[in-house]
C-alpha cells in the first residue's frame, strides 16, 4: 500500500495533454509508486533547472504529444524560472513533505531516497511514536530504514558484521546517518578503540583495515609472522574472523578481490583449515578455486531471481561481481587446471553471463526513463549527473579530476584495481554508474562531459567535437574561469613528464581527461574479450598508469575515474540491409531519423534486435535506435567482434571510482 503517494497521485489528470507545475523540492516525483504511475501513464517528467532544457522539452512534447502529460518539476521558484507561456498553460501542484509523515522531522526525512518513505510511513503506523524530535527521527529512520540499532552493537563480531554489511553488501547511507551512527557507536566505552569516524563512512580504509586485520590474523595461526596494524589504537588483532558470520563474508571478500590472499613461502596451517582460502603460495591453484567460488556465488543469486528485488543497485553489485569472474577467468592457465576443467568453467561462465543479459536487458527496457532521475545519494546512478556531483566536490573546496576510460567495462576494471591496491598509500572506493543508451562514445560521454540528457545537445548527438565546450560551458555556469578548468582527450600518448606539464598548473580546479585506449583496441579485436583484457593489462604496465594516477594526487586531486560506456564480446549474425537509412552503423546498434525507418528495418530480423524507444528515453526527437540483442553483432555471420552500442550489463553499467591518497595517519 502507498496511500501517502496515492494522495498525491490524486492531485494530477494524467490522461490527457496538460502541463503540470509539481512543486517538489523534497523529491517525492521519484518514488517508485509514484514514477511508475508516471510511466504507465507514459507523462513525461522534466527534472533540470537548465531553461534550455525546459524549453527544448516542451517544445518537443508540444509537437507530437495530443494525449501525454508533461510534468515539469520545480524545487525551488526563485532560482528555477518558467518561461511565462509555459507557466500560462500549466497547472499548479504542490507535493509537500509533510502531507507524508507528521510524526518525522522534516530534515531527517528529507536526508533519504523517496523510495523510503513508504518503509517511514509503515513502522509510524506499527509503533505509533508520537511526534518525534529532530534526533529520535534520525534514531528512527537509523533503525526502521537502514535496519541498525546502535544500542545492541556491543562486540567487536557486532561492529565489524554491520561495517562489512554497510561496506560490502551496499548500504548507501546519507552522511546525516552517518554521523548519527558514529555519535552513537562512539558512546559505548567497550567500543572505545575503534577509529568509527574513519571506518563508518570510508569504505576504503575499512577494507584496508580488514586486510591488515587479516595479516593480524594469519600471524596468530603461524607466530613466526609479524605485521603491525596501522588503523586501529592498539597493536592486535580484534576482528574475530573465526565467528561463523563472519566466516561466510570474508569468504565472499576473498572471491571478490575485495581482500587480497597472504604470500607466504608455504602452507602450514592445519588441514582442511578455513583460512586457506586467504593464502597463497607458490603452489597452490588459488586462482583458480577463487573463480570457482566466485562462479558458485553468482549463479545461486540467479537461480532464485525475485524480478521484485531489481534496481540499480542490484546490477551495479552483479556487474561488479560478474567483472571480477570474468576477468579471473581470462587470467587462467593450464598452470592453474586442467584443460577440461577450464573449457566447463568457461562454458558456465558463458551461459551465465548470457542469461544474466537476457534478465537485464528486459529490466532496462521498462526501468531507464525512470533511471535518469534518480537524485544522488552517495554517487550518480547515471553518467550525466556527474557534473553536479563533482560540483558539489569543488563547492566545498576539493580540487577534483574527472578520469574517462574510454570502452573501460567492469571486466577490465579489476585489472586497474588490482594496480591500485599495490599501492599502500592509495585508497579506491568502487561503484558503478548507468551509461546512456545507445552505449556509443558520442551520446553517452557528451552526456558526461556537459551534465545533460542527449537531446539537450541533439546538434552534436553523433559527434565528439563539442565535447570540450560543454565541457567548459557546465563549470563557467558553476563559477570557474577557464584556466581553473583543463579538457584532454588522447591522454594515453603523454609520457610522465608530458603527464605531469598537464595536470600542473597551480590554478586548476577541475580536469576532464579521456583516454582512449581501451575503446581504440576493442574495435578491430579478434581475440575477443580475454585479447582485450591481455592487450589491457600490457598497456597498463608499460604506460605506467600507476604512475600516473600518483601523480595527480601528488597535485592535489581527487579522481572520479569512470567510462562513457562498456563493451560486450559478440558473434556476427549477418548484417543490415538498410541503404542509406541509418545514421550511424555500429557493429551493435543502428540509428534512425524516423520512426518508420526504425520499425521497417526492425520486422526483418526481430528475434536479434531491440527497438529502443528514443525520444522517450531522453534522445532527441528524430533518434531511433535498433540493438543487437544479447550477444550478436551487426557483422558477417560467425565473425567474432569487441563491439558497444547495445544493451548488454557491461556495456550499460560501467565502474565508478573515488581514488583518494590515504591520511598520513593511516599511513
């Protein structure tokens, strides 16, 4: 039930062609009850301050729509000006807060995803607390939302299961929680050591620390080891590793990368000993075991998919995971098993990934429009609100360098990652961002590089050639003068020193910088996804990107290091044959000016393609792509390509990372 939405909902006639003003300024048009009556009323819902924008919406929604309601969000009046013949035309809503929950303090309401609310509403109907102060609503959304209840974290196994399920399980919680969290936890005197302001909101240093612990934990089995930890008060091991909880989630962290095995000489703990699994010697076929487990895990998350419990942040873990198992598998040799070992693995892994895109891709298809209006919460659901997330950064003085892999997937990303771990003094937070569709260089990166939807640069859809202006023109707007403000693209041919003149100058603020070798190897690769990753790998040594990466933080930046767009191994099922209709010929998508171009070309083949709904995902109005499903390529029958364009996981959800240098203290 949703009866607070349902009440708002009642306020608007979505069956028609009006224009509604919503003033929403607490975000309540992107509850999922209420997006999705937005969607299966097909009303376009217009969430950008830009004037341009607004009017660009309107104008297209004007020519074609006689039965679609245009929604036209407003948070704030004064800052958010309405064209007056707009203004003129449209009626007026207001979806206020407190209409939702009286009991709660408006501010600690306001700190959570719209989606939540409905979880608020249901425990005030169960509990009925009262009217509840500012610090007992925070409590109550700390327990009832994010399920903590700091009061019965007594022990060491307490405090390090809720930091493994807040850092590795995903708990995305506003910093206002946070620092709730910390206030309390800090309180308990049996707790007294932990660092919490570090570990809760940091979930680099938490695996750093976890990794230490675990070298604390090895020497405990075998003396002769000594480590000393760095990022807790005292000299010893206190993560109680052989809880059985416990036990499961580092298994979980080691099949993941997310904690690296020991080194050691030789194996000589007991037999058949659980902490094998983090060790590893010059013998063992550790690698090997890992990408097993790791193939395990995945395939029972689908083997009971509830389609009820898919989002964003369902994918963006799958991705992640399927990332790192893919790029494992690549990894392997008949130095770590058998050759028919390898060949079932590789037919698991194959058939996993195919019907993980299959899932995926009908997901997208009823989920993106409602996608590119997610607010951000820790970090953007889609690439184009990047900007205003590095805007924030630099709003609050940090000098901030947007890194662009280009064609970087989640299967390449744990070849960066296991670099940036060699690093002691280098910190990464990952996560994952939504690229925009079609997944070709030209729409989804301009949309990364300027903060906007693609039809909002429908002049420059099919061309990089704006890409530095909007660039620019998004941070002019945010204050900056242009010399605080550095564009590069082709970064990949600069030396260090060539490097170093780049990012040096003094007075620089923010840096968008491409590199484009990923996306130039795949085109043209024959080897497939396992030559892209070996070609990768190579590159990444002898350019010296370690080098690189250390060098901008040597010069203050922090780096948000993400792609425009992924990539996906595909086997040619035959090509188009469609004249001169189409726009742009990718070996995974085909554009169109019209609709009926779209849908002629579509009929000839439709079990291999996807019609994508353009203009109604944000595209510009004469914009109608076909896809290749699954894994199929617009190429000669049987001919095997490294391609984008489509709709695949790794082609859509790309890495997102935070690469900060550690404090000295941590050091």
């Amino acid at each position: 039930m949703n009866n607070w939405a349902d009440k708002l909902i009642n306020k608007l006639n979505l069956d028609g062609a009006f224009v509604y003003l919503v003033d929403d300024p607490d975000g309540l048009c992107f509850e999922p009850h209420i997006a999705a009556f937005f969607n299966d009323k097909q009303a376009i819902l217009v969430d950008d301050a830009d004037p341009l924008v607004l009017r660009l919406s309107f104008e297209q929604w004007h020519k074609v729509s006689s039965t679609t309601a245009l929604l036209i969000r407003i948070v704030d009046e004064h800052t958010q000006p309405v064209p007056y013949d707009i203004a003129q035309s449209a009626r007026k809503v207001s979806f206020n807060l407190a209409e939702i929950c009286s009991e709660i303090d408006g501010h600690a309401l306001r700190q959570i995803p719209a989606l939540f609310y409905q979880t608020v509403v249901d425990a005030i109907q169960v509990y009925r607390p009262g009217k509840l102060t500012p610090q007992a609503s925070t409590d109550f959304i700390l327990r009832h939302v994010y399920k903590i209840a700091p009061e019965v974290i007594q022990t060491h196994v307490d405090v390090v299961r809720l930091l493994i399920r807040k850092h590795y399980i995903g708990i995305e919680m506003p910093l206002h929680f946070e620092q709730r969290l910390i206030t309390l936890l800090t309180l308990n005197p049996v707790l007294r050591d932990w660092d919490f302001a570090a570990l809760v909101p940091n979930k680099s240093l938490f695996f750093a620390f976890l990794q230490q612990q675990w070298a604390f934990y090895i020497s405990s089995l075998r003396p002769q080891t000594q480590v000393r930890n760095t990022l807790f008060n005292r000299d010893e091991l206190v993560v109680p590793f052989d809880d059985a909880d416990i036990r499961l989630l580092i298994d979980n962290l080691f099949a993941d990368g997310v904690l690296l095995p020991i080194v050691l000489e030789v194996h000589d703990l007991p037999a058949g000993h659980w902490a094998a699994l983090g060790i590893q010697t010059p013998d063992s076929n550790a690698k090997f075991e890992r990408c097993k487990r790791l193939l395990s895990q995945i395939k029972a998350v689908f083997e009971v998919i509830d389609a009820s419990l898919l989002s964003q942040e369902f994918w963006a873990e799958q991705s992640h995971s399927l990332g790192v198992l893919n790029a494992l598998f690549y990894q392997l040799t008949t130095d770590d098993a058998e050759p028919f070992e390898l060949e079932s693995v590789k037919h698991d892994i194959t058939q996993l990934n195919s019907s993980v895109d299959a899932i995926f891709e009908s997901w997208l298809l009823t989920n993106f429009g409602a996608l590119q209006t997610l607010p951000t919460v820790k970090v953007p659901v889609m690439v184009h609100k990047v900007p205003a997330w590095l805007a924030n950064k630099v709003a609050n003085n940090k000098k901030v360098c947007l890194l662009v892999l280009d064609g970087l997937g989640a299967r390449q990303w744990p070849l960066l990652r296991n670099l940036l771990q060699t690093r002691a003094s280098i910190l990464v937070e990952e996560h994952s961002c939504f690229a925009w569709v079609p997944t070709i260089t030209s729409i989804s990166r301009q949309a990364l590089f300027s903060g906007k939807r693609p039809f909002a640069f429908a002049d420059s859809l099919l061309t990089t050639s704006k890409e530095e202006s909007l660039w620019r023109d998004f941070w002019a707007d945010h204050g900056l003068a242009r010399h605080q403000v550095l564009y590069a693209k082709k970064a990949e041919q600069l030396n260090q020193e060539e490097w170093q003149n780049l990012i040096h100058p003094s007075g620089l603020k923010v840096a968008g910088i491409v590199i484009n070798f990923i996306d130039d190897q795949m085109h043209g690769m024959k080897a497939g996804m396992a030559g892209l990753n070996k070609m990768v790998e190579l590159w990444l040594q002898q350019w010296g990107f370690i080098e690189k990466i250390e060098a901008l933080l040597s010069q203050g930046f922090e780096i948000v290091l993400t792609a425009d767009h992924g990539s996906q191994e595909a086997l040619g099922v035959g090509g188009i044959s469609d004249g001169v209709k189409a726009e742009t010929r990718g070996e995974r998508v085909r554009i169109y000016n019209t609709q009926n171009t779209q849908l002629s070309t579509a009929t000839t083949r439709a079990e291999t393609m996807v019609v994508w709904p353009g203009p109604s995902f944000g595209l510009p109005q004469n914009c109608f792509p076909i896809l290749a499903k699954g894994s199929q390529a617009f190429k000669p029958k049987g001919e095997n390509v490294v391609g984008h364009g489509g709709i695949s996981l790794h082609e859509v959800v790309v890495p997102l990372a935070v690469i900060t240098s550690k404090p000295i203290q941590y050091e």
